[in-house]
C-alpha cells in the first residue's frame, strides 16, 4: 500500500506497507525534501520501475545491502589480523 502528503514546509511523505514480512503489515511514513523526491523519481525512471512505492523499497533494500557489506569487510578486516595460535586462541599481530 502506498501514500502521498505534501507538507507546508515543501517536504514530501510517503507511507507504504508490506504484509509480505512475517504476514504482517508494516507502515513507514518519510518525510523527503524536493531534491530527495526528485532523486527517487529519477532513479524510478531510470530504472524502469513502476511505481514509486517499489523503488523506495528497493532503495531500501540496497541501502541495507550495502551497509551489511561495509560491516562484513570491516569484521573480516580484523579477522586478519587475529592469529588463533596464542593460548587464549586470539593474538593480534
């Protein structure tokens, strides 16, 4: 489901939902400036999505991917510099 406000202050709301987490509905209301509504409008069109409520999800969702990396690389990071031969199991070089 999906809606739109405008508020006096130029910012744009969007509410969506999707009962396909856990079968349950899920609102999220953001408030976007006109740049930011005009970034997620240009990135729906360049890549041909339908509606704006799917790219918002799917920005979304690549925003999470990308955090999950950032962290998986810094975790892995450090694993490198952990040698597993001391007594306790964990040196760091």
């Amino acid at each position: 489901m999906y809606s739109k406000s405008d508020h006096a202050n130029g910012a744009r709301s969007i509410s969506v939902s999707n009962d396909e987490f856990d079968h349950h509905e899920h609102n999220l209301e953001i408030l976007l400036n006109n740049e930011q509504m005009a970034a997620v409008e240009g990135w729906r069109a360049a890549n041909r999505i339908e509606t704006r409520e799917e790219a918002v999800q799917e920005l979304v969702r690549i925003g999470l991917l990308s955090e999950i990396g950032r962290i998986y690389r810094i975790v892995a990071g450090i694993r490198e510099d952990v040698d597993e031969t001391s007594e306790d199991g964990l040196e760091i070089r």
